[in-house]
C-alpha cells in the first residue's frame, strides 16, 4: 500500500513537473486516485446500511422518522460541503501550479470561513428542528424521533465540517489513502456506538449486550459521536502529517483574504445554490411521497440508501476527476485535463453500470436486510429495477460534475443540475405519482437521470467547460 502512495506522488509529480504522462499511466493514476476513494464511499454506504438496518429493526416508524428528514440533513450538508470545495480546489490548482505557499495559506483561510459558516448553519437547524417534521407532512407518529435526529445532526455540523474540510483538503492534494482508510475506520465505530446507544441491553447468542436502548436517537448519536471521532483524526492528520502542505511548520493569518473569498465564492456558490436547489427539489419530492403513507415514506428511504451502493463508487472516481482535473489545470495542461476528464467518466460509467445490474438481481436481499416488513420490502423492490437503468448515465453526470468542479467551472454545471431536476424530475414526478404512487416517483428520477447525463456528456465533448480556464488567474 505504501508503494502504491509513492507511485501516486511520483505520476502526480509528473503533472506538476509539464512531463509526458501516457494512457498507461494515465489510467494507473486515476486506478490509484480513485480505488481508495471508492473504498471510502463503499464504506460510508455501508455505514447507512448498518444504520437502517439498525434502526429498521426498531419498526417501520422509526425508519420513517429518519427517511422524513434526510432529504433536509443532506440539504445542510450538502451546503456545507459547497463552501468547503470553494477553497480545496483552489489547494489543488496551487499545487499542480508548484504554489504550496498560496495553497497553505488557502487551507488556513479555509478552515476559518469553512468552520464560522458550520456553527452559523448549526443553529438554523437546532432552531427548526422542533417545526421540521410538520413542515413535510410527518404525522405525529413519527415526528418527535424526526426532531430528535435532525436536531442532534445540526449540532454536530461544526465538527462534521471539520473533518470534511481536512479530508478534501487531503484529497485534492493528492492523499486519497488516508481520507479513504480513515472513513472505512469510521464505519466500525458507527456499528460500535449505534449498538451501544440504539438498543436496550439483552442477550445474544447467550452473551449479555449492555445498551442504552435510546433508539433513534441512538442513531443520531452514534453517528455523531463515530463522525466527531474521524474527523478529529483527519484534521490532526491534514496538519501535522501532510507533507505537501506542512501545515505545523509554517504560520500565516486565518482570515481570510479578498482575492482567496472571491475565488472560492466563484467556485463555491453556484455549487451551494444548485445544492439547495437540489435538496430543495429532493424535500418536494418527499412532500410527495408523505401522503403515500409510512410504508411508501420506510421504502422510499430504505431504496434511498440501498442505492447509494450503486452510486457512491461514481462520486468515489468523481474526487479523483477533482483532483487531477484540478492540478492539471493548475499546471497549465487543458489538454492533460480533458483526456484525465474522458477517462475518469468512462471509468466511472463502466464501475456503475456493473453496480447497477447487480443491484437489479439483488434487489430483494438489499430490502430484506433493512427491514422485516414485507410491505416495504416488496414496494422498495420494485424502485430499486426501476432506477437500475438509470446507472450508467448517472454514473456519466457525477464524474463529468466532479472533473468540471476541478478545472472552477461550476455555474452552468449547475445550472444544468438544476434545470434538469426542476423541469424533468419533478414535473414528472408531479404527473405520475398520484396515478403510479412511489413507482411513478421513481419512474421520473430513471427519466432525469437518463437526461442529465446525456447533457453532461455535451458540455464534456464541447469543450465549453475548458473555455473558463482561460480566466484563472493563480494569484494569492
């Protein structure tokens, strides 16, 4: 594993160093970039899976009660994870460029905004977790334990942006092994603290299991606790072990400058505002879904995450594409930038529509591993075939958002998200739910995203996304 670290450092030296990089080698860099990443994802699902499964067992309102809201947890974290790739692209060009001085200087300034943002974000959510649940149609079955969550996940927001900042920050420098093997470690503490806090204690196998039988709010709490631990771990790593950056040994201001705010803002926002817009769509469509009743709402977001199997190793390659998109734009190589984009997205496409097949013939295990209900598992079933086809194309929009964010080209990127959810989604969604019920929601998401991934893939043969590399400036 350490050889394969080195074989990264030395392919990624040859970006910055303006030296020849072959197909051969090009593709081993984006193996090396993107397998540890994928591991990181795969486990981070994984992660979810234990937690529904988890709380599954506890009864399909329980599942509810978390299903509501996640929509509104991804919102906020989703916002939060904007901010953050406004300044870890900007790592990633200064260090393709040879800047590692104007790329510590951005970790710093980031971490400060990254953070103050966090703690304002966190008390928006302590504040309306008590009206939330009402607010999306939950019933009263279910809204108390949705508060519950949905509050304790607000509070942890500054030490969960903590953690994400230092291993985006790790990502773009090169350094996906650490961020990739810290994140399978936080998977195992999840299990350990969601067994200790979800369930009472009993016996099992004849050996006493002490628990403090907090249930979803166990959940939240292990969660929290399993995320604060990591992220702790991955910041202290980003600043004293990090030898591209070697944060400890050098000084400079946390606040952040002009030119560093204008640049993230350019990259940042139109990611934060297509984030909210999407989560905003993603909280309609489960205003939709809620009157379908608690079974539709269990199924809806069991699938959510049996799913994410499929799609998280797509985001996996996707921060590889980041990563070397942005340090071959940062030394000056458009045309190294767009071959490691092609490559990235066929790899990516390749990885899903393997997932995606296999999802279709497992449907029923995945279902039947979250929860006992026969109901749900049946609807949530049925979903999951219908969105299997819809894997290679989306594997096609993630990779391709993910090499455009590298190069700073985020506003039609964007837009082109939004537009596609907004008009396809949704409306279809609207049309044929009332007729189909849950099956016509997910109808409608195969549909966008068929359809996003083909405009995706336009924008990448037009070469459009390049033009805007024309004016970035790598000053600080």
């Amino acid at each position: 594993m350490l050889a394969g670290i080195r074989n990264t450092d030395s392919l990624l030296a040859l970006i910055r160093e303006g030296k020849h990089i072959g197909t051969r080698d090009q593709l081993r860099l984006t193996v090396l970039l993107s397998l540890p990443s994928i591991l990181a994802q795969v486990s981070s699902i994984i992660m979810q899976y234990i937690d529904a499964a988890m709380v599954g067992s506890l009864g399909a309102e329980a599942s509810a009660s978390i299903g509501l809201v996640s929509t509104s947890t991804w919102l906020f974290w989703s916002i939060c994870s904007a901010v953050v790739s406004g300044f870890s692209v900007q790592v990633a060009q200064f260090i393709g460029a040879d800047k590692y001085h104007d790329a510590r200087a951005v970790v710093r300034q980031g971490l400060f905004a990254s953070i103050t943002f966090s703690i304002i974000l966190a008390a928006i959510g302590c504040i309306i977790s008590g009206g939330l649940p009402s607010w999306l149609g939950g019933n009263d079955e279910i809204n108390s334990d949705a508060t519950i969550y949905f509050f304790i996940f607000s509070a942890g927001l500054p030490v969960f942006q903590l953690g994400y900042f230092a291993g985006a920050v790790l990502r773009c420098s090169g350094n996906m092994f650490v961020p990739g093997m810290l994140n399978i470690l936080m998977c195992v503490l999840d299990v350990v603290f969601n067994t200790l806090l979800i369930f009472p204690t009993r016996e099992v196998w004849g050996i006493t299991l002490y628990g403090a039988g907090m249930g979803v709010k166990g959940a939240a709490l292990g969660t929290f606790l399993a995320e604060g631990v990591i992220g702790l771990v991955m910041f202290a790593y980003m600043w004293w072990r990090c030898r591209p950056l070697d944060m400890s040994r050098t000084s400079g201001t946390f606040l952040p400058r002009r030119r560093t705010l204008q640049r993230a803002e350019k990259i940042g926002l139109p990611l934060a505002a297509e984030h909210i817009m999407v989560c905003g769509a993603q909280i309609i469509t489960t205003v939709i879904v809620a009157p379908l009743g608690t079974i539709a709402i269990a199924a809806n977001a069991f699938a959510i995450t049996a799913e994410s199997l499929c799609y998280m190793p797509g985001y996996g390659v996707g921060e590889a594409a980041t990563t070397l998109v942005g340090q071959s734009i940062g030394a000056g190589r458009k045309k190294l930038a767009d071959r490691f984009a092609k490559i990235t997205i066929y790899s990516g496409m390749v990885i899903m529509t393997v997932m995606g097949a296999i999802m279709y013939l497992v449907a029923p295990a995945m279902m039947s591993f979250f929860t006992p209900d026969i109901s749900v598992q049946s609807l949530g079933v049925s979903i999951l075939r219908i969105e299997a086809w819809a894997e290679p194309m989306f594997a096609a929009a993630i990779v391709a958002y993910g090499a455009f964010v590298g190069a700073g080209d985020t506003l039609i990127p964007s837009c082109m998200n939004l537009g596609s959810i907004w008009a396809v989604r949704l409306t279809l969604a609207a049309i044929l739910a009332p007729d189909y019920g849950l099956a016509g929601v997910w109808i409608a998401m195969c549909a966008e995203l068929c359809f996003r991934g083909a405009i995706f893939l336009w924008r990448l043969y037009s070469k459009a996304w390049l033009k805007s590399v024309n004016n970035i400036t790598l000053t600080h």
